[in-house]
C-alpha cells in the first residue's frame, strides 16, 4: 500500500502568504479590531484577548532565561519546556510576537496559570478561547478551502497515486482537489466535535453542555473537532479519549446488565458530588437503552497505525507532533519518505526515527525540488 501524510507544508506552497505562522498570528490580531468579529463565539471583550496575547509573548521571552521553570507541573511540560527554549534560544534579541508558533502558546498560558494560581474552568475557558481565535485565524473566512483551486495538474496526479492520504490538516482542500477521501488525523473543520452535536452521545446525558452556547452554522468549524494544543502526549490523549470512555462505558454496561451488585452501584452514582461519576452512571443507563450509542471517535489515528508498504511525509514539520513520528517509527512499513524543506531537518528526523534509520528505510527528497517538479508540464512521471 501506498501511503501519504501531508501537513501545513501544502497550504503554504500555494498561498506562502496567509498560511504561515506569522500571517495565521497576525491575522489574529488584526481580527480582534474587526467590527463583525464573532466575539458571541470567541470572546466578549476581543481587546482583553489581544492584551492577554501581547502578556504571553512578553512570558514567553522570560521563559527563554527560565523564569517560569519553576511553575512545570508534569513531565509533559518540562519537555515541551525544553524544545521550547531549543527552538527560541538563538531568536530571543530579535522574537517578535508573530515568530512563536501558535500552539507554542498554549503552553506559556498554562506555565503562566500555574506561575498565577489561575486553575479550571477559567484556565480552560482563556484556552478556549485562545483556540477559536487561532481557528477563526487559520479558516480565513473559507478562504482556506479554495486553496485546492490552484493544485497543479501534476499535484493532483501525484495524490491521486496514494492508496491512503492522512493529513494532520483541517480543511478539505485534497477531497475537493482529487475526490479522494483523506483520513484526518486531527480532526477537520466540516465535522462538529461531541460536545457541540446536539446529536451526539455526550448531549444525550442529562447535563447538557450546549445551554446557553450560540448556534451559527457559519461559525460551525469554531466548534469542530479540529484538535490544537502544543504537545504530542496531549494531543495523543484528546485523541483516545472517546475511544477509551467508549471500552470503559461497554464494560460497565454488560457489567449493569449481568452483575447485580455492579448496577446497585451504578444506581447509586446518580447521589454522588462528583459530576464524572453522575456522568458515567448516566452513560451507563442511556447505553442500555440504546446499546448503539457511542462517543464519537473523531480521529484516524488507528487507522494510521495500521499502514503497511510505503509513507511518503510531506509538508509536516518535525516540531509538536512527536507523537506522530513515534508511531510511524513502529509502523510496519517497508520504506519512508520525507521531503525536507532544509536539510538540518534531516537530523532531527534521525533522530525522531531511529529504527527507520538503523534498517535502512528512511529515505529524505527536496520538497523544493518537488514542488519546482510540480510547476513544470509534463514531469509527472518523476515525482513518484
């Protein structure tokens, strides 16, 4: 099988203007002073975001001189801390607001809760928000989905060639370019995510987390199941989560239904303080009732850990998905492709795929001299 994972990379090559970090992050900002601004969606006050924004790159600097290590709280943190500083060290005189990776944001406003003693739900209800404003950002009002226009014909040739295309995209430029269906890996714009489906498993429980939230089908994507936090572990776990609720809620059920000690407990969760556990006896009850109900599992991630044959890498960054290169690095394929946009990538890739490397399977290409390939007729044949 002939397999592709595609990131950012390709959005850049056919508009290197709006997609970058640095436009995605200034539109952000320019956004706030906009009139029509979803503000209803996104914020109240756009200008407090805008402040707070403008606070963080300030930490963010300080963080570099390892003011803030003190306020780590799990393993997680001090390692992306630590590819933090790495990436940053030498920029530090020069660091503009807009030359930090969004993502890498998130992790200063967590490192800055912590620092502040700012815990849930206003620590989440701030990262919320931070997040809806890097979506409103990066969809460009469907700006981002007309990319596809521009594909080349080689390009479209080139992906039509794959068996299998992953992206850790949003959008749905590949479906619409080359009718092909693409497994996304973290999640797209064009799917509401379960708390925001008034369909979904989750809302049928009896606390509703969709009272008094706005509904606009043009602001869908906001509420979708696009996944964005700066660490691999954590966006590893958002994407298990409903896979594991959905083994863990099966297991309760059979155990309701066959053990009756299990469901006098179960019974009596619906008593309890802890809001999970009311929750949990709830999904338990409505599950035996309705025995195909499941939480919704938004991501393709067992289906990427599935390939076999050849992957072909193109347009991913080595940097916040680690989690990605450990998985293929286990993967059983018989080759890997990456198409490097400088060559000190190449270390890096090394090093993120060691047994890749040791067995000789790990191959890098230019993706300069790819998309130079891809703007020339009749030079379809070389890019395979």
């Amino acid at each position: 099988m002939r397999n592709l994972l595609v990131g950012n990379g390709i959005n850049i090559q056919y508009d290197n203007v709006s997609y970058t970090n640095q436009n995605i992050v200034l539109r952000i900002l320019t956004a706030l002073d906009e009139s029509d601004y979803p503000y209803d969606f996104i914020v109240n006050e756009p200008l407090l975001l805008k402040y707070y924004l403008g606070r963080l790159f300030l930490f963010a600097r300080e963080m570099l001189d390892g003011v803030i290590d003190d306020s780590i709280t799990c393993t997680a943190e001090r390692k992306a801390l630590g590819d933090f500083k790495e990436r940053y060290k030498t920029r530090k005189k020069s660091l503009r607001i807009t030359d930090i990776g969004f993502e890498d944001y998130y992790l200063v406003h967590d490192l800055v809760c912590h620092k502040f003693k700012i815990i849930n739900p206003e620590q989440y209800t701030i990262r919320e928000s931070m997040r809806m404003s890097y979506l409103f950002s990066i969809y460009n009002h469907g700006k981002l989905n007309l990319l596809h226009e521009k594909y080349s014909d080689s390009f479209k040739t080139f992906l039509s060639n794959f068996d299998n295309i992953f992206s850790t995209n949003y959008d749905n430029n590949i479906e619409a370019g080359v009718g092909k269906h693409v497994y996304h890996i973290h999640g797209q714009f064009d799917r509401l995510s379960e708390v925001y489906n008034p369909s979904s498993f989750r809302n049928q429980l009896h606390d509703n987390p969709l009272e008094g939230i706005p509904n606009d089908p043009t602001y869908d994507y906001l509420h979708s199941t696009a996944l964005s936090t700066y660490c691999g572990d954590y966006k590893q776990y958002q994407i298990k989560q409903a896979s594991l609720a959905n083994e863990a809620v099966n297991k309760m059920t059979n155990a309701y239904l066959s053990n009756e000690l299990v469901s006098k407990d179960v019974d009596s969760w619906e008593n309890e303080n802890n809001k999970l556990i009311v929750n949990f006896a709830d999904a338990i009850k409505i599950k035996v009732t309705n025995p195909n109900l499941r939480f919704q599992e938004d991501y393709s991630i067992e289906e990427f850990r599935s390939i076999t044959g050849t992957l072909s890498i193109l347009g991913l960054s080595p940097y916040n998905d680690y989690h990605l290169f450990e998985i293929i690095d286990n993967a059983k394929i018989n080759e890997c492709i990456y198409y490097f946009f400088d060559s000190s990538e190449c270390n890096i890739i090394e090093k993120l795929l060691l047994k890749l490397k040791a067995e000789k399977k790990l191959e890098f290409k230019s993706v300069k001299e790819f998309w130079g390939i891809c703007n020339e007729k009749n030079k379809v044949y070389q890019i395979f």
